[in-house]
C-alpha cells in the first residue's frame, strides 16, 4: 500500500484571504435568490465539496437528495408553515411579532432545495472513532453542510438552511427509510447581494458575542 504525501505549506497569501473571506462573508439566504437556474456542473461542484468533507472512520455517512420538483418544494414549504406557527408560540410574547416578520425560509423561491441526509447504518456496527462517540456520523454530516456553504459562497451561490420542520414530515415527504435521518434542508441559488452582516443581527434577533468571552484554557472557566 503507497501512501503519497503532499507539502503542507501555508497558502499563498492571496488563497488564504480568500478562504477567511468565504468563511467571514458566508450568510443564511433567505430572501435574496434570483429566478437564475443553478447549473448542473456548479451544483456538482458544490456536492463534491460536501463529499470532501472530513468524516469520522471515513464512514462518508451522507446523501444528498437534489429537489428541482415545485410539488415537492410545495410539500416541503407547507410542512414549514405548520412548525413555523407552531414555533411562534413557544417564545416569549415579546418577541413573537419580530419572529412572525422575519424570513425564514426561501424553499419556493431557491431554484434547487437539497436534503442533506445520514445513513448510520453506513460503515458497519462498530466504526473507526464511534466506539465512544456514536454520533459521530452526525456531526461529520454537518461536516458536508459547512464545505458547500463556504463553497457555494465562492462560487456566488446563496445557501439558506430551513431547520423549522420536523423530521417526521421530511421522512414523510421524502420516503427516508429508518435508518436515515434527515440532518440539514438547505435552499440554492444564485445571489446579486448578501446582508453585510448577519440577517438575524440586523434585525435585532440576536448578535455576534465576543470570541474572548468564549475562550477558556485548560479548563471550564478557566
């Protein structure tokens, strides 16, 4: 067996600006995708950054199914409402008209939704690195979320992750068999702009905190 070592220099200082930009500029869509259709050489792209993404065990638990279909979207977009007024009623009273005038979702509007799954089944019973950590299929899964939004963001593609539905109706929807569960229902498409900031905080739902007051060392608190 060969095993080919690649140099692990830093990136040129133009690559790595970029990479900080994607990471820093990334936002959640909600209400800015274009009528554009996404191609499907730049949505391949996209998936195989996803399936690039680091994976516990290299179990590589994802699937990602790609919705085109408006009957579909429309399920998936009536199923949003039923949770979404389930939602408003759980926060305070305060803050239920802020939360009943954001935009939280853009499944009809996005010309592509994709549901990001987990088979964790894959990989056997007993898997490299799950031994103590069962779900770690699950955050490798979110692994894939994060390197297509960040490679979507490059290629000038909006990402907005729909999380106001339950996973009995996506299962429902979707024909999921049990030993799938549905992680991330993202919507696609082509943006002209992006909030400078995050939508949430410039619409005073909530703000970025201080790195500093998130960082301990050696220990909790510490």
């Amino acid at each position: 067996m060969s095993d080919t070592l690649t140099p692990a220099g830093p990136f040129s200082e133009a690559e790595r600006a970029a990479v900080y930009r994607a990471i820093e500029t990334r936002r959640d869509v909600r209400s800015q995708f274009l009528p554009r259709p996404l191609d499907d050489a730049t949505l391949r792209r996209l998936l195989m950054a996803a399936h690039h993404a680091p994976s516990v065990g290299l179990m590589q638990p994802w699937n990602f199914v790609v919705v085109r279909d408006g009957t579909v979207k429309s399920r998936v977009a009536a199923a949003f409402t039923r949770a979404n007024e389930e939602a408003a009623a759980m926060f305070p009273e305060e803050k239920r008209a802020l939360y009943s005038a954001l935009k939280l979702q853009g499944i009809e509007d996005a010309p592509v939704n994709l549901l990001v799954t987990c088979d964790r089944t894959r990989g056997g019973k007993v898997g490299l690195g799950r031994t103590h950590a069962p779900d770690m299929d699950l955050h490798s899964t979110v692994c894939a979320v994060q390197n297509l939004w960040l490679a979507a963001r490059a290629e000038g593609v909006g990402v907005g992750w729909v999380s106001i539905v339950t996973d009995a109706d996506l299962r429902a929807i979707f024909g999921l068999p049990g030993h799938v569960v549905p992680v991330a229902y993202l919507c696609l498409g082509h943006v002209a702009e992006l909030h400078s900031e995050p939508e949430l905080q410039a619409k005073g739902w909530a703000k970025r905190l201080p790195l500093d007051d998130l960082i301990f060392e050696d220990r909790w608190g510490g």
